[in-house]
C-alpha cells in the first residue's frame, strides 16, 4: 500500500494549540457550534478549548493532518471502530458540554444507521476562511479517500451545510440521511462514501 498521506503534514501533540485555533477559526460560525455557543464572544474565546479536545482525540485514536505546518486546513479521521466526540484531556464547560453530548448523540446515531462497522470517519475538515476556496479542503480529503479506498473501506462525515454537500459529492459521498436535530435549528447531512 503506498503512502498517500505524504504531501500532506501529520500532526502530533505538540499541534494541538495551532490545530485548534485553525479549527476554531474555520468553524466560528459553523451551525453546530453557534448551537453550542450560542453568545457570539463566548464562542470566539471558547471554541479553542474545545476544539483541543477534538483534536487530542484524533491524535489518541486516530489521525490528524494538516495541509502544512501553516495549518491553512485541518483533518481529523477516526479510523473503524472508533466513535466520534470530545476527549477527557480537555475540560470543556458543562453547558457546550450537554449541547455537543446530545447534538453527538443524534448524528453519532445516523452514522451507526448507515455506515458500516468498518470504515473511516472524517470528524473533522476545517479551511481557515483565508485560505478557502484555493485547493486546501481537496489536499486534505483525497489521501485519505485513496488509502480507504486501497483498504477497501468506506468513509463517513456529517455536514451541517447545505453547500458542502455538493462538494462532498465531488468527492464520491452521497447523502444517505438528511435530518433536522431535534430542538438545535440544525440540519445535518450523513454521507457516505461506499469502498
């Protein structure tokens, strides 16, 4: 099996900080995360810390890639078996805690509906809005579409914008649920990516 993963940057510990603040910038007003920060400046200063958690996660149980050490785009993939969500490492405040908990638990569920057991799960892909639109989202999802793909293994993700499904379908992901998460004002889109 070759390495598709070369022309991209595997993150360790030591890019937890500026993986999540990428991330948090990227994601700042992302849907899931208004709903678990709702206030405006709690989320900017919060959404750091949380997204630590994430991405101590994918680092413990998974893999985590950037497109460089600039970290203009940020990945987190979980490999089969492995169920998404925070890590314990981080303390993320009891309220933003309860939200993601029970937003987790309903798109955490789709997944187990329509994925099989076995395959890869794209926590996390997040561009900086600086750096949107020029390639970055591409770099970081197409090695690891073709390492599944050389596994045989299908892949995974929720989106929770309406535009990025028809990126995704780009990418070979078809829409196997689209739902509205009960009491969040969220519409989430489950993808699949068949071996």
């Amino acid at each position: 099996m070759s390495d598709h993963t070369t022309t991209l940057q595997r993150l360790d510990q030591g890019d937890i900080d500026p993986a999540a603040e990428a991330l948090a910038e990227a994601f700042i007003d992302y849907p899931v995360f208004v709903y678990v920060y709702p206030d405006g400046p709690e989320r900017k200063e919060k959404l750091p810390h949380f997204f630590k958690s994430m991405v101590h996660k994918g680092l413990r149980e998974g893999e985590v890639y950037a497109t460089s050490a600039k970290m203009e785009g940020v990945a987190v993939w979980l490999p089969p078996g492995i169920p998404g969500g925070l890590s314990g490492a981080y303390e993320v405040d009891a309220a933003a805690f309860e939200r993601f908990s029970y937003y987790g638990a309903c798109v955490y569920g789709v997944r187990e509906k329509h994925a099989p057991p076995d395959h890869w799960f794209l926590e996390l892909i997040g561009v900086v809005p600086g750096s949107q639109g020029k390639g970055y989202g591409s770099r970081l999802l197409r090695p690891m579409l073709e390492r599944a793909a050389e596994e045989g293994l299908p892949c995974y993700l929720d989106t929770e914008l309406e535009k990025n499904v028809a990126i995704y379908r780009r990418f070979d992901f078809e829409v196997v649920d689209d739902m509205m998460v009960p009491d969040t004002g969220v519409r989430s889109w489950g993808m699949l990516r068949r071996s």
